[in-house]
C-alpha cells in the first residue's frame, strides 16, 4: 500500500483538506454540502532545496489557505454583492499584520519601557 501525506485545515463551515498533488474544499451551505477540487502545480527541483522548501512552503500554504477560506467565506454570502472583495482581503491582511506588529514588538518595548527594565543610553 502506497503511503499518502494529507493535511489540512478548517475554513468557514467546512473543511480543506490537502494531498501531494490535490486540494479540496468542502462547506456545508443551507443543508447541502459543496465542494471543489484542484489540481496542485508541480514544483521544480530548486524549491526541493532544504532552506528553500521551507520558507516556499509556508508562503504557498499562507496564500492556498486564504484563498480557501476566502471561498468558504463567500459560500455563506446570500447576495453577490455581500461576497468579499480583493480589496478587503488585502486591508484585512494588512492590518492584521499591523496589529501583530503593534502588540507583539511595540507594546511589550514600551511596557518595559515603562516599566523601568530598560536603561537609557547616552551618546556623546
């Protein structure tokens, strides 16, 4: 028996699930379930180098799953016009990472900050 790698993960009322050379997305939409199915493309042999690998993976699984989702989403909408736009994709990404950078880096600085734990250095 032939060993097949499958991941995956949850998107708005459904499921995507992921394989070597396919992906396919299932939602459940008033009482019926809908589903699609690509076809992946294959990858060269340069993006099979170790360091590479990873960090192409990790974009390619961030745009796949968000393009997932964003389907998922718009299954739910009742009317064309309530779908998601391009445009809101994009603001939503970037001020989601705006708000990461702002919590993560920027405030714990300025607490500590605050709080004393940093000493200010002097240039002369």
């Amino acid at each position: 028996m032939k060993e097949m790698s499958v991941g995956g993960q949850a998107v708005i009322e459904g499921v995507m699930i992921k394989s070597k050379d396919y992906i396919s997305t299932s939602v459940r939409k008033k009482g019926k379930i809908i589903s699609i199915t690509k076809k992946l493309k294959r990858r060269s042999k340069f993006l099979k180098l170790p360091f590479v690998r990873g960090i192409i993976n990790l974009i390619d699984m961030l745009v796949l799953g968000i393009k997932e989702l964003t389907w998922s989403a718009n299954q739910q909408a009742e009317k064309k016009e309530d779908q998601l736009t391009k445009k809101e994709i994009i603001f939503t990404l970037i001020f989601s990472l705006g708000l990461v950078l702002v919590i993560f880096v920027a405030l714990p600085y300025f607490l500590t900050h605050l709080a004393g734990f940093v000493e200010e250095t002097s240039r002369k």
